[in-house]
C-alpha cells in the first residue's frame, strides 16, 4: 500500500476528525484501519510471514544491537506496474 504519512504522529488532527464522523458504529477500529493503510510505520511487512508491522521490526533490530533507528525519508518503487 502507498502510505501518506511516516508516522502516526504526522497525521493532521483534522484528518483524524473527518474519518471518525464518517464513521458512525465503531470509530476506534475505523481510524486503526485508517492508520494501517495510510501510516507507513504502522503497515505490515509484506515479506513477513507472520504479522510484523515496520515500527515493530525496527524495534527488533534496535534490540538487537543495530543501535537507535531514525526513518527521516523513504521511496516507493513500482516494479512492473
């Protein structure tokens, strides 16, 4: 998925807003959905096999020795699109 935003934290306030009033029943789980599919940090790996979000696997590797992790830029390649 193409994310807008690094992280969570990026995400305007008004943003926020706008998907919880179009959401009427379950706005929690509305605005999780949103961040998973709009929030770079919060999505899934796609080589994972099991569930393993990127702000989950930087962690890890901070854990295991690679010191602090800073994500300042990324890149999106399409590859035979």
């Amino acid at each position: 998925m193409k994310p807008n935003y690094l992280f969570e934290a990026d995400v305007p306030q008004e943003v926020k807003e706008k998907v919880l009033a179009e959401e009427e029943k379950d706005k929690k789980k509305a605005l999780e959905k949103f961040m998973t599919r709009e929030v770079m940090m919060e999505q899934e790996l796609a080589t994972s096999d099991e569930p393993l979000k990127i702000k989950d696997l930087l962690a890890l590797k901070e854990k295991e020795g690679l010191g602090k992790l800073h994500v300042k830029e990324w890149a999106l390649f399409n590859i035979g699109a």
